[in-house]
C-alpha cells in the first residue's frame, strides 16, 4: 500500500511499525523482516527512490506498506505523515525511530555548522515524532518506542565529536521519557549498537570497525530487543562491554592517553544532502 495514492487498507490485529530512515541499511532491513514477520509497515526517508525500493521489498516480503517520503527534520512533514499512519491504520504499535546521520570533522577544524546539522536529524528528528506518537501510545495504554542510538554515545570519540554528541543526547533523552512514561502501558527502548554494515560503514576503513557485523545479525538483535522491551540493547558484547561498563568509568586522563593513540578513521563526510539518513 502506498500512502501516496489515497487508497486505504482496512484494518487488522497485525502490528503496525513505523521505521524511520528506511532507504537502506538497518532502516530498510527492519522494514522487511517485519513484513516477512506479518507486519504493517510505514516506512519514511528522504530519497524517494531508494524509499520506493523498500517499499516494494516490504511488499514482496508480504507486508502491507505505507511508503512516506519526507525527512524526520521538518516538524510539519512529521505530523503530515503520522496523520496519514493514522487515518489509514488508527495508530502505531511500535515507533522505530532509526533516522541518523554522521560525518567526521576533527575539532582542529571545528565546525558548529557540523553540529547543528547532526542534531536536527540524531536528536531533534527523534523529538518531533516523539511529540506526534507519545500522546496516542499513552492515551491507548499501550505501544513501544524505539531510539536507535550508538555505543559511540558512552564517550567522545576521535573525529566524531558531532555524532558522539548527538547520540550521547539521545540515550539520554530517551531515558528521561522512559522514566516519565513509567505505568503508562508504553515502553521505551534505546538501541545502542555497535558496527553494522550500512552505507555508512561502508565509508569507513574496516580495520577501523572491530568486531563488525552483517546487517541482518544486528537487525535480529535490535528486533528481539524491542520485542522483549528491553530498556537497553546494546551490542557486540565484546565491544559494548568495555563502552558501556568500563569506559565511562576510567579516568579522563587515562581514557585520553588511549583514545588519542587511535588510528584516524578514514571516512569521507556524509553530508550530501541527497544522502541517506542512517
């Protein structure tokens, strides 16, 4: 189903998902396996024909789909598409909130232009369909939302000051709604992983990206998480036990002495704004 043609599906008991950033990656990955899984999917990204293709795939996978062109940056494109998810289908289930974008920008060229542009999609992008779903979840007495943040959010890291920020903002957003939320029937989840293959990663050196996984190992993660509505998903173990248990904990200067004996990641900027979110 295409949200765009005017046409309406009638509604069901199926889950309705909505997954934003879904053009490619994890995004998109989500967004077949749960069509697969029987889900109702809405699916949202800016580029319209790579958004076409997820849609198109949700469908072959046997889902229905609403494909939302749009991005999570614009605060009235978001309440135009949660208007249309719910005329057609009444509401959501889950709210899979997985728009994000990243470049590397070293602080000896330090740019809050940088900053600004990594915060509207990371955080403010998160915040605005937060603002449209949360009200109708409590209301209901039930739903989950989903925040897919980034190990990179439990330290700075090496010519990701932007991005570390932004996801740093996030997790910490997200547990302040999920303690508000508390008795409400909604539930949160913060999804912190590691490495996934994605276009992003495939822009970074691999000796770079230790213990890396495929995309579909980390979609199955990610979705076992939120099924279960863990408060926290973090993975590999073998790298989120040292970020999230160890690392926030050294000394700062210690932790300094190590990371600054980090390769450089060669990764080229990701800001071309036909370029993906996440």
């Amino acid at each position: 189903m295409n949200a765009e043609n005017g046409r309406r599906v009638e509604r069901s008991s199926t889950r309705r998902v909505l997954i934003t950033g879904a053009s490619s990656g994890l995004g998109r990955a989500m967004a077949v396996e749960l069509a697969r899984q029987g889900a109702r999917v809405a699916v949202t990204a800016r580029r319209r024909e790579k958004l076409a293709a997820t849609a198109e795939a949700v469908q072959a996978a046997g889902g229905e789909c609403l494909k939302l062109v749009g991005s999570v940056t614009e605060p009235e494109t978001v309440r135009r598409h949660y208007a249309c998810i719910k005329s057609e289908w009444g509401g959501l289930d889950w709210a899979i909130l997985n728009a994000g974008v990243g470049d590397a920008v070293n602080a000896r060229q330090f740019s809050a232009e940088n900053y600004r542009w990594t915060f509207e999609t990371n955080v403010m992008g998160v915040a605005y369909w937060l603002e449209a779903v949360i009200p109708d979840m409590v209301k209901a007495g039930r739903g989950t939302i989903a925040g897919i943040a980034s190990l990179a959010a439990y330290r700075g890291l090496p010519n990701t000051g932007s991005y570390s920020a932004s996801k740093a903002a996030l997790v910490t957003m997200l547990e302040s709604v999920r303690v508000d939320l508390a008795g409400t029937g909604v539930k949160v989840v913060t999804v912190a992983p590691g490495f996934v293959k994605s276009e992003i990663t495939d822009r970074n050196d691999p000796k770079d990206m230790p213990f890396l996984l495929e995309t579909e190992d980390g979609v199955r993660r990610i979705l076992r998480g939120i099924e279960r509505g863990e408060r926290l998903v973090h993975f590999p173990w073998q790298l989120s036990w040292f970020v999230v248990h160890v690392a926030p904990n050294l000394p700062s200067a210690l932790y300094d002495w190590i990371v600054s004996r980090m390769k450089p990641r060669k990764k080229r900027p990701y800001r071309d704004e036909s370029g993906p979110e996440r």
